[in-house]
C-alpha cells in the first residue's frame, strides 16, 4: 500500500511568523501535535507541543510573543505520497518519529502520515515495527 492511500490530506499548515499561541490554539482546535511550518510554497519546518512545551514555555519565553520559527524544528524529515508504507513505517522507526510530512516529487505538501494512519490501513504489524523502534533506547555505550 501506498503512503497517498493513507495519509491525511487536509493539513493545517503554520506559517514561521506566527505566535506560539495561535499555533498552539490550532492544535487544540483540530486535536493536534504538530503542525508543518510553511513559507513561500516551502516546507521549513514542523512545530510540535512538545517544542513549545520544552524549547518555549519551560525555558520561560511567552506563547504571544515568541515566533514559530524560535523553537520549530527546521531538519524537517519527511516521505514521498508514492513510497510504499512497510518502507517508510520501518523509516519512522529508525528516526525515531512519530509523523511524517508527504511531498511529492516537486517536493509540494500533501499530507501528514501518522503511525495511527499506517495502523489504521496495515494493521498492527507496519506500525508495530516503528513503534518498537521509536521506543528502543538509544545506544548510548556504541
């Protein structure tokens, strides 16, 4: 099965300029984690609640003032809308991430895959496989 087949394709998309507070209310609006960061047609970043916890308001900075881009995540890592999801499901494992962004291959936003997604259409064995590798410790000795 093919990533376009089930992934979510009405992506709300966070612009690096915005407050944390705005984005932090769209998350709660749409019952969300994490939202790409989008400028001039371009994926820039993803922001999630966990950097505005961590990176943002335990370090003291302000929700209504401290920009998007301050604590978003710019090494975006993302997949293909035509990449088979066994693949990018053990993909999400080794780099221990939960969601991915989906471009095509003009590198344009089309949707989110989540692991719930991939349990949702393979079943628990794909997903089953990224979790056991996002939740593996890291090497810390090698």
């Amino acid at each position: 099965m093919r990533v376009s087949e089930a992934m979510t394709r009405d992506v709300q998309v966070a612009n690096p300029n915005q407050s944390l507070y705005d984005v932090a209310r769209i998350m709660a609006d749409c019952d969300i984690g994490c939202l790409p960061v989008g400028e001039n047609d371009k994926l820039v970043g993803m922001i999630t609640d966990r950097d505005i916890t961590v990176r943002a308001i335990a370090k003291g900075k302000a929700a209504d003032s401290t920009k998007v881009r301050d604590v978003m995540s710019s090494d975006v890592k993302y997949c293909y809308d035509d990449a088979e999801i066994s693949d990018v499901a053990r993909n999400m494992g080794d780099i221990k991430l939960h969601r991915l962004p989906v471009v095509d291959h003009d590198k344009h936003l089309v949707g989110i895959l989540a692991l719930a997604d991939v349990a949702n259409c393979e079943g628990p064995g794909d997903a089953g496989v990224a979790v056991c590798g996002i939740s593996e410790p890291p090497d810390v000795l090698g």
